[in-house]
C-alpha cells in the first residue's frame, strides 16, 4: 500500500458553515488513519482558534496560520512570524483609519478594543436564529472570547492579522498599504454582509506548509492530497499530487482543483476519501 498524505482545510471542508462536522468526515479521518495513512489539518486558522471537536478527532498534525505554523506529531516545525517593524506597521495603519483587528499567532489572539463586538455584529447580523448562533459561537467563532484585548504590540510571535473594514477605506487600499510585504486577501470565514479580510507574510501560504511537512517525512508530492474550498486555500489545490475542491466552493476554487465532491453537509470529504482509496465505501 501507497502511504497517502491528506491535507484538509477546516472552515467549509471538514465543518459547513453551520459550525457542523459530519459523523462521515469524522469516520473518513480515522478511518484512514487506521488504513496507514496521514491526515493533517490545513487550515487558516492558528493553532489557537482549533476548538476541541475538531482537534479531538485526530490528526497527525496541523499546518496553521495559511501555512505560517506547522506541527507533526505534536512537535512544532515551523512557526513564521511578523517581525517587529511589521506589527508596528499594522497598529499604526488600522490606528490611523479608526479599525477593529486582531493579530492570530500558535501562542493567542490579540485585538483592539472594539473587535469581538465588531464581529460578534457581524455574526449575529447573519445568523437570526438564536440556536444557530449559540451553536457557532460554541465552535466555528468561539475564538472571539479568547481575543485578549491590547493596544500594545504583542509579546508572542504573531503570523496573521484579521480586520474589519468599513466606510472610507476600501479593501484595494489596504491590500496596496501592505503589498511590500503581505498578501492580503478576503476571509475564508464568509458572513453575509461582512467586510472582513485576512493579512499574511508574502509567500506564505498552505502550500508553503505542505512542503515542510512532506519534506521533514518524505513524502512524494505525487502521493498528497489536499481539500478545500476558499481562496486561501487556491495553492494547496495547485500543488498537491490531487486538489479536490468541495461543492460549495467558488466557480474559481474549482476550477484551480483536480477534481470536485460535495459540500461538507451532503458528506463531501467521505466522499473523496473513498475515491481516492483511503478507506472502504
């Protein structure tokens, strides 16, 4: 047998955007894990904003932060930071526009006075139904209470910056203010009516990760799959051995994949897992 190496995006890919994880995707995890293969989250979020139903499903590492971190087998490879000069670079520029943001890092969130309540907005704004809404705040958001609130640079590394904004700025000028040395790109984490965006270290991304990881085990290009369905997670598909994009992905995202399965509700990652030979149907 082929030891496969899976990469899986978490948001919209492993859970829908109802903050659910199919007993399916759960299955297809261990289930070919079991059968000898890896399966690594690959997601944007920091180590940090991994709730407990999905890290206790089991994976054999964590490629973090759109390929900022990177942890096997509980040991962290890599953890890429901003440098001094950069976080100052962010505080001063959203100071100056009057916006709400937080830094992400594998140690905390961190973020300005007004940002939980800016999000929390946000989320309750799309999502009417009370029992939807706790069940979010419970997994898919349930960083937003761990944001410690600071208006000093932090002191632990940080890989990543979410922000809100609003009228006066356009996302074009802030992507322009920080085109030296970030790639600044929509939230992977879609709200109906949100304007939220994420900042990251050029040449940084998902498929950055997945080489540290199939580099430190051996592991042949040819023999890696990757799942997703966001902009972010557009590399990954490009270089993986086979990019399968899920249903509910963008006509774009699929297009940049190998191949598409269903959205995550109707079981899309058992689906692929089955395909590919990792576990039995």
């Amino acid at each position: 047998m082929i030891r496969r190496a899976v990469f899986l995006d978490v948001d919209g890919t492993l859970v829908d955007y109802s903050g659910r994880i199919p007993a399916s995707a759960r299955h297809a995890v261990r289930a070919s894990r079991a059968n000898g293969h890896l399966v690594f989250l690959c997601t944007g979020r920091s180590r940090s904003e991994l709730w407990p139903d999905v890290t206790d499903i089991g994976f054999d590492g964590i490629v973090g932060g759109a390929g900022a971190y990177v942890e096997v087998g509980g040991v962290e490879l890599l953890h890429r930071r901003l440098e001094a000069g950069q976080v100052r670079q962010v505080i001063d520029f959203f100071g100056r526009h009057g916006l709400d943001y937080f830094f992400e890092g594998a140690g905390g969130l961190f973020g300005t006075p007004g940002i939980q309540a800016r999000l929390r907005g946000l989320l309750r704004g799309a999502v009417p139904d009370a029992v939807a809404l706790a069940q979010l705040e419970g997994g898919l958001f349930a960083y937003l209470g761990e944001i410690v609130v600071t208006e000093q640079p932090p002191t632990v590394p940080v890989s990543k910056v979410v922000f809100v904004y609003g009228p006066g700025v356009t996302f074009a000028q802030i992507r322009d203010a920080f085109a030296a040395d970030f790639d600044v790109i929509a939230s992977s984490v879609p709200l109906s009516g949100a304007t939220i965006g994420e900042i990251q270290l050029a040449g940084v991304h998902k498929a950055s990760g997945i080489e540290q990881v199939t580099e430190h085990l051996g592991i042949a290009r040819r023999d890696t799959l990757a799942i997703g369905d966001s902009d972010n997670d557009l590399e990954m598909l490009r270089h993986a051995g086979v990019g399968i994009a899920m249903g509910n992905a963008r006509q774009h995202v699929r297009e940049a994949a190998d191949e598409v399965t269903s959205p995550p509700e109707e079981g899309g990652v058992h689906e692929a897992f089955v395909r590919h030979g990792l576990i039995d149907a």
